[in-house]
C-alpha cells in the first residue's frame, strides 16, 4: 500500500476514539516502516542513481534489505508493545499498534518486493499473488481498491472528528487528513509521471 494511505487506514482501523486523540502517535507510526525507503531513495537519488538501478537492483541488495525489513519486523514491534505497554507509555503503544496495522496491511499486497516480516528472527516471507503496484499481479485493480477505501475512511474521520469536544485534537485530526490526502495525490502524480515509463 502507499504510505500515505496507510496514516488513513490506520487511522480509521485503530478506532475513533484513539484516532482523535492519538492522531500524531498513530500518524508515526503508520509511516516509520516506509521511511527507512524514502531515506534510502532520497540517499540513491542524491548518488544519480537511475530509476531503474533504484527498484531494479539497490532496492534488493541484502544489506538495504535488512534495513528495510528492521522497520517492518512483527517480533520487534511485539517486544516494544510489551516494554511500552508495561511502562504504561500509551503514546509509544500506540505509534507501535499503528506499525503494526501498517505491516500486516502490506502482508497480503507484495509480491516479488515482500519484506521479512519475522525478520530478524526467521528469513521467511510472504510472496503474495496479489501487488499493490505491479500491474502483472493485479497492482491496477488494488490500487484502485486502495484509491475509493483511502477517500471513504478518509471521509469518515473527518466527519467522526467532528463528533469530539477537544478541538485542539479534531484539529490535529483534521490537519493530518488533509496532509496525507494531499501526499496521496502528490505521490500517485510523482508515481505516474516517474515510473510508469519504466
């Protein structure tokens, strides 16, 4: 899934109640495990590395990874649950929750890019049949899927947000929404007009 449908998704599947007033330790969290690739992307860009040698070849090498695979890793997030949730540090409970959410979204949406989700504990992962992205494996229908969910939850947070009498937190709310429809829309432009000649 893109990134910033997953502050959207995660958002709404993580209750009303802990998205009015946990928006930014859920926002965190939906976007820690994709951030270790936009610095990798950002780092290959800055080195005039292609496209192509990007997603084609860097993106697999082992090292980038296991660094990859760190930030999507359920064992790990597991043993930070217990910590925080033992400690009684909600915000850190729930940027971890949203983590979560985050990895076992993507579970059943990659294919020949799926990550190690028990890493660093088992090699294993999940090819699914089915991608986000790769036409070849269905990406155009689940991206149109992702596309109607993203503006349906997104449409019921904003009213939702409506319904708490802490404005300071509907506004944050409400303010992470916009943000991350307007990343939405910016990303798929970036995606289209980048990617979709290679």
């Amino acid at each position: 899934m893109n990134t910033p449908a997953h502050v959207v998704f995660s958002l709404a599947l993580m209750g009303r109640r802990n998205a009015r007033t946990y928006p930014i330790a859920i926002t965190a969290g939906a976007l820690l495990p994709d951030l270790a690739m936009f610095g990798f992307y950002a780092w290959q860009r800055f080195q005039g590395v292609s496209e192509s040698a990007i997603w084609g070849e860097k993106y697999y090498l082992s090292g980038w990874q296991s660094f990859f695979d760190t930030f999507n890793s359920l064992p790990l997030i597991a043993i930070g649950l217990v910590f925080t949730v033992w400690r009684g540090w909600k915000f850190a409970t729930m940027l971890l929750i949203s983590m979560a959410v985050h990895c076992l979204i993507d579970l059943p949406v990659h294919h020949d890019d799926a990550h190690r989700h028990f890493f660093p504990f088992s090699e294993y992962r999940f090819f699914s049949p089915v991608s986000y992205w790769d036409p070849q494996h269905f990406g155009n229908y689940v991206l149109t899927v992702e596309i109607v969910l993203t503006l349906i939850l997104g449409g019921y947070l904003w009213v939702s947000s409506r319904a708490t009498a802490n404005a300071p937190q509907a506004n944050a709310l409400r303010l992470i929404l916009v943000l991350a429809l307007a990343a939405y829309a910016f990303f798929m432009a970036f995606a289209w007009l980048t990617w979709s000649a290679l």
